[in-house]
C-alpha cells in the first residue's frame, strides 16, 4: 500500500510537471524571464524591458532558494500571480503581468510552478528597476492596483461554447495578449474599453497592432490565418512577424496545440471590433 501511495504521488507529480510544461510555453514565460540577448540562462531573468515608464528586469524564476523561487510556498506563488504580491507582502511591478495572470485557475497556477521547480536552479541576483517617481516607488502601486487591476479568476460563460470559452482563457489570462495589445491610460493600467485595438506605446517602444475584427485589425483575417500566424509568425499576405511577437511564437504559441489555436482564433473573431490604426 505505501508503495502504491508512493507511486501514485511520483504519478501526480510528473503530470503537473508535464502540464505546467506546456502551460509555461502558452504563458510566455521564456522569452520575458531569459535575457537571450546577454547568454543568459532560461529562466534566470535579467532581460531588460523598457516601457514608457521605464526600463524594468525580469527576476529569476528558477528554483534557487536565495535568488529565484526555491523557497517558495505553493500559496507564494499563486499570492504573486493572483494579487502581485512578493512573499514578504511588498506590490510587484505590473511589468508581470499578473493584471492578466490573475485570470487564471489555481491548479494551473501550481501546474506552472511545479515545472519551474523541476528546472536546475541558477544562481543569479535580480537586478535593480530603472524607474523614476512615482512608478519605481513600491508603495505607489497599492494605490494603482485599487484603480487599475480587480483580481478576478475566469469562469466559463454558461452561453458560449467550451472553444470560446478556452480560448478566452488562453487570450485574457494565459497569454495575457492584452498586455501587449491593450493601450494604457496615463497611469499604465490597461484601457478595456479599448481591449486588443493596438498601441503605438508597446514594450521597448514597438508599435503593436489591432487584433480585434475590425477592417483596420484582423476583421478580413479567417480563423486560419490567425492560427497559421500563431503557429508558423506568417500573415495572410506572406510577410513574417517581427520584434516581441516573432519571440512570442518561437517560444511559446508555436508549441500550443492546434485546438488551443483554434480556441484563440475562435474567441479573436468573436470580440468587438474596435476602429484603431496604431
């Protein structure tokens, strides 16, 4: 019986692995927490991403207890993407985009960090923001989160279909494609009355398009041009992706399922459009 037990446990434990794979790669998690550019280690953070509120670095995510998430608790680290909250209680940088991971489900959320504690832990201390008052201020943002983020998991919607409803989940959590493809008011929370309709204020100063289905978004795209971008960084008219969203593909929407694709084209069609021209 104990070796049953035991079994079982070993069982459950690589199948969260195994998901949390897979949910890593749909989260994109490499690209932002690798600074590929420097020869970094995967997962071991550093990349730099500048905003227009400054110049921000991703943190160590690998297990290593003293500078990434070893010593982690299971309610740490769901704490850090459901609230934006570190262990010892202080705001994370809504540069994590934890304004969409918060979506997500708590099984999921334990799927992700038990991968990320099956990696070889790095050794690498986070460095420093490069922000200026008032948004490299921690304290600051408790006052931003009460206006710009309402910590709420995603349900199913009773009305629409499980594909929509997958790919709602993938679009508004997982891939937290709104961070991107959201414009943010004067204080960088997300604007939603605008959701998806672009910015010409993205990450690192890159223009980033419409993708609602409206004529100046993806309105004359098919459900099979977006899953073919997804999968493949190629548009409808044969020219390739480019900047964060070439990374986005490589990295990570490329290895989602195809019915995971589809779920997000699916749900992509069905959102208002929007009249937006980055």
């Amino acid at each position: 019986m104990v070796g049953f037990c035991l079994s079982a446990t070993v069982s459950a434990q690589e199948s969260a692995v195994d998901k949390g794979a897979y949910l890593v790669r749909a989260a994109g998690c490499l690209a932002c927490h690798t600074d590929e550019a420097n020869g970094g280690d995967a997962y071991a953070g550093g990349r730099a991403l500048n905003t227009p509120f400054g110049t921000f670095y991703s943190p160590n995510i690998t297990p290593d207890a003293e500078t990434g998430i070893g010593a982690w608790s299971d309610d740490d680290f769901v704490n850090a993407l459901r609230h934006g909250e570190s262990p010892t209680g202080d705001n994370l940088f809504p540069v994590f985009p934890y304004t969409s991971y918060s979506g997500m489900r708590r099984d999921d959320m334990l799927a992700i960090k038990a991968y990320l504690m099956s990696l070889p832990p790095v050794s690498k201390a986070n460095k420093d923001h490069e922000a200026g008052f008032p948004f490299g201020f921690r304290p600051f943002l408790t006052v931003w989160k009460w206006l710009n983020f309402d910590p709420v998991e995603i349900t199913d919607d009773p009305n629409r279909d499980a594909t929509w409803n997958r790919g709602r989940y993938l679009v508004e959590a997982l891939a937290h494609c709104g961070e991107c493809h959201t414009p943010r008011n004067a204080m960088g929370g997300l604007d939603n009355s605008r959701f998806l309709a672009g910015t010409a204020d993205g990450p690192d100063g890159e223009k980033v398009p419409n993708i609602t289905p409206h004529e100046t978004g993806i309105g004359d795209w098919s459900e099979g041009d977006i899953v073919t971008l997804l999968r493949d960084g190629m548009k409808p008219n044969f020219d390739d992706v480019q900047g964060s969203m070439a990374e986005a593909v490589r990295d990570g929407l490329s290895h989602l399922t195809d019915e995971d694709l589809e779920a997000i084209a699916t749900y992509l069609k069905a959102i208002p459009p929007i009249d937006n021209k980055p």
